[in-house]
C-alpha cells in the first residue's frame, strides 16, 4: 500500500487507520486512491485489537418505531459521522434478559460506546451480570451513557432528564391558562420516566387548583396512546378538562 502511495508505510497508516495525527495533502489523497486501486479496506477487527475499542457506537432503544428513538438514533447518527465512527442499533423491548444479551454480544465488538436509550422499570435495576458487562467494557476504554437513570449507583453514566419538574411546571403552566381538571395519559406503571411525568403533573396541578380526574396506563407505544385517549373521550369530559401525556 505505501508504495503503491509512494508515501511512507506510517503515513499510509494514519490515513486509513484514522490516526489522530491529520496527513495533509496530496498525500492523503496518493494513499486514499491507492487504497481504492487495490480494493482495500481497514480490518476493523485488527484495529479493535490493537486500539482496545473498535470504531463503533452500540446505541440501545426500546423501539426503532416511536419517532422519539429516530429522533435520538438521528442526533447520535450526526455525531457519531462527525467523530468518524459507526453506530450499530439494537432493540431492547425493554427487557432485562434481552438487554443483557445483546450487551454481552456487543462487547466482542469492543465497542467505542454504548448507549442505553430506553426508559427502564423501577423494579429493573441492572443485574450484575449487566454491571460487569458495562464494567468490562469501561475496562477496555469504552464509555457507558445512559439517558435516563442506570439504576446501578453510577451517576457517572447517566444523562438526566428532569421528567418530574417538566411534567410539573406544564400542569402549572395549564391551570394558570383556567383549566381546573386534568386526565392523564400515562405507560406501564413502574416504567420510571412515565411515573414521574404523572407525579410531577399531578403535584403541579393540585397545588395550582386543579384536580386530576384519571390516569389511563397502557403500554408505552402510539397505539396503546390512541387507545388511552378513546377511553378518556368516552368518559365525556367536561369543559376547562385537560389531556395531558
């Protein structure tokens, strides 16, 4: 490959090894046509072996439907394409035992970063088989980030959304607008950033005035959403009655 670049073999190496030492041109170019001529490519597998992580960024969500993971899976997409690495989705469903798998198979991968995107139960808090999967990953230079609260005691890992003061200033926010009764749409009991959108609304609303007629659970899905709404219509609401979810 260096002679085909007419370059030297560790500046053929920066360039298709991604080398934080930038190769300025027409060098970069000389390698990058050569590595085209001869149809090569990095072994990634060797790379992962020699760095200790591989280019890749594991990024974990309950479900590709809902628009809300697309939207995370684009903002990680753009920064991952930014820093040159390659995002691999999986699904977890939110469950325990297939979130463990799939963290234990994404390890032989010796991924760059994992990332959780999914609300967990509050009854779920990580095994420790998870935690020494996360922490073996940690141990060959990977990060752990999770959007919600990891349930293990590591603060380090978690990026926190206050979903009970959001819930909590909407209510207040709507019972200044007049509305002195609210239902609620609410997941699965248990599913944490749900529970504290209902309490923190709940809270908000009561001390503004206001009275929350219902909460109507279901799965947390759009079609459980569409179905909840029905069954909150069907009880006829009254004027000055708020839908919040």
């Amino acid at each position: 490959m260096a002679d085909a670049a007419g370059v030297s073999l560790a500046t053929a190496s920066r360039v298709l090894n991604g080398s934080a030492r930038i190769v300025g041109e027409p060098h970069r170019t000389r390698v990058e046509e050569a590595a085209a001529r001869l149809g090569y490519t990095a072994n990634l597998s060797a790379q992962a072996t020699a760095r200790g992580t591989s280019a890749i960024v594991a990024l974990l969500v309950a479900d590709i439907v809902d628009p809300y993971f697309g939207l995370i899976a684009a903002g990680v997409a753009r920064g991952a394409d930014e820093a040159g690495l390659i995002v691999t989705i999986a699904v977890t469903d939110r469950d325990p035992g297939r979130e463990l798998r799939l963290v234990r198979a994404l390890r032989g991968q010796r991924p760059r970063a994992v990332i959780f995107a999914a609300s967990s139960g509050r009854a779920a808090a990580r095994s420790r088989e998870l935690a020494g999967e996360l922490d073996a990953i940690e141990g060959i230079g990977g990060r752990i980030v999770s959007l919600a609260d990891t349930g293990d005691g590591r603060a380090s890992r978690g990026v926190l959304v206050d979903n009970h003061d959001g819930a909590r200033r909407l209510a207040t926010a709507l019972a200044a607008r007049g509305y002195r009764r609210a239902i609620i749409l609410a997941a699965e009991q248990r599913l944490r950033a749900s529970d504290d959108r209902v309490l923190g609304f709940t809270e908000g609303f009561t001390a503004a005035g206001g009275r929350v007629t219902a909460v109507h659970h279901g799965a947390f899905s759009r079609d459980a959403g569409a179905a909840a709404m029905r069954a909150a219509l069907a009880e006829k609401p009254t004027a000055g009655t708020v839908c919040s979810g």
